[in-house]
C-alpha cells in the first residue's frame, strides 16, 4: 500500500474521490494506484504530481496483491 499517497490524498483534498477528479484519474484506479497493485503510467504520475505537488511513488515500491 502506498501509505504516503493515501494520506497526501485525505490532507489535501479530504477523499481519495475528489483527488481522482483534479488529477483526472478514474477512482478505480487511483485506489489500485494506492493499494499497490499497478505503477502509475508517467502521465498519471505528473498528474499526480500537480495535484500534491509531491511524488508519492518514490517514498515506497508497491507491495502488490496480498493474498
């Protein structure tokens, strides 16, 4: 799980849903960006990147699905 995302997401823009909106990603996948289960392409990572004004995918690698 991307933890630093996550919470970047509540700080700044109170849910996951609204952050989608802003960076223009769908909230599905936004929640497997959070969750780890995909990297984001590098457009969604500027997108991204905009709208925290952090990348939040270099703090930590994905953990990937846990079964």
């Amino acid at each position: 799980m991307n933890i630093d995302l996550k919470v970047g997401a509540i700080r700044q823009y109170g849910t996951q849903g609204q952050l989608s909106r802003v960076a223009k990603i769908s909230e599905s996948r936004l929640s497997y960006l959070v969750r780890g289960y995909a990297e984001p392409t590098p457009k969604e990572r500027e997108a991204l990147k905009k709208a925290l004004g952090a990348d939040y995918f270099e703090s930590q690698p994905p953990v990937g699905r846990l079964s």
